[in-house]
C-alpha cells in the first residue's frame, strides 16, 4: 500500500534527530519514523493508537506538530513550549475528548475548537488555529464517512478559498468560520467524489479549480 493519500503530494521532511534532542522522552511517539520523511499516514497511526488507549495526548500532539513544521528550524522548540505548558496532557485530553466517538458531530467539533482557543480552557502557548487545527484533523478525520470533517486551516489554504467558504478573517478564525469552512469542503467533495481532506490538500498545493 502506498504511503500517500489522495491528493498528497510529497512527504514532510522532517530533521528526526534534532527533535529527539528538544522533545520530553515521555512526548515522543511510539514508532515514529526516523528515515526524515513523514506522511500524514504516519500521523494517523499515531491517532489511532491515541484513539485505542496506546498513545498520550503528548504524544500525539508531537506527531502533528513535528509533521506541521517539518524542517523549520524554530519548529522544536515552538513545540516544546506548548508541551511545557500541559505537562501531564490533561489540558489537550479536556480538548480532544470528544473527537474519540466514531462520528463526532458539529457540536464535538466546535467544542473541541472553542477548548484549544480559550486559555480558560485548553489553550497551550505557540499554539494557534493554523496548527491546533492540525491536531483536529488527525484526531478528529473519519475516512469515508463523508460529511464535514475537521480540516486543517492555515494561511496558505486561508489565502485560496473562495467567499462562499466564510471565512473572513485573515487569520486568528474563530469556531464558526472554521465550521464553515469544513461545511463548504463537505459540499465540493460531495461533488467531486472525493474526500474533504482532498480539498484541503489541493488548496494547500494550489491546485483547487
């Protein structure tokens, strides 16, 4: 079986050893790969091991981030401040918990958003929308269930929506922009055939026509 999903492109490169260096023993994640390419299916084994009881929400969240930044130099030690400020992973347990029902529904998706953009609540330092939305998608993405799912919103993807997806901040989105914005990718793959996260990835790739 081929690492790619649909609509991936290329892996993420991603410089193993100098993350071993910077992250906690206790926040690496169990089998991940040490070659320096990662695929978002090498995350979501990590989600599902999350998902089974086998992985923490430390761990995880590693796993995103360390596949989100890829070779960006700053991107351990960025990294390594957000697990500062959760050390014992219940602050980003509170967020996910209710992405680890089969189908989590609009409600469980806003939840979970509100919780990482509320420093009452889950919020952790250097960890803004365009990557705790990361961390939703894998958590959160059901292959083949169809429907909204949640995407990652950065600002490239940000850049090449169109207005009838409803996201009308630059950046900093709050939780109805994003829900809309995963009702508007529902729709075109509905359309297409495809799967909501394809739309993500051609926008990414600027190849969204």
């Amino acid at each position: 079986m081929t690492q790619s999903l649909p609509g991936e492109v290329t892996p993420i490169t991603v410089r193993t050893a100098l993350w071993r260096a910077a992250l906690p023993p206790d926040a690496w994640p169990d089998g991940f790969p040490e070659t320096g390419e990662v695929w978002r299916r090498d995350v979501f084994t990590v989600a599902e091991a999350w998902h089974a009881g086998e992985a923490s929400p430390r761990q995880l969240l590693s796993a995103v981030l360390m596949w989100g930044y890829g070779p960006i130099g700053y991107g351990p030690w960025r990294t390594l401040r957000s697990l500062e400020g959760d050390s014992h992973g219940k602050r980003l347990a509170h967020a996910l918990d209710g992405l680890r029902v089969p189908a989590p529904d609009e409600d469980a998706l806003r939840t979970a958003y509100q919780r990482l953009r509320n420093p009452k609540e889950s919020r952790l330092p250097r960890l803004g929308p365009a990557f705790f939305t990361k961390l939703l998608y894998f958590a959160g993405y059901r292959r083949g269930a169809g429907g909204r799912q949640p995407l990652i919103l950065d600002r490239i993807v940000r850049s090449r929506l169109p207005a009838e997806a409803g996201v009308r901040r630059e950046s900093g989105w709050v939780s109805e922009e994003w829900l809309a914005y995963l009702a508007w990718a529902a729709d075109q793959a509905h359309r297409r055939g495809i799967e909501p996260d394809e739309v993500e990835m051609a926008l990414f790739h600027d190849r969204w026509a």
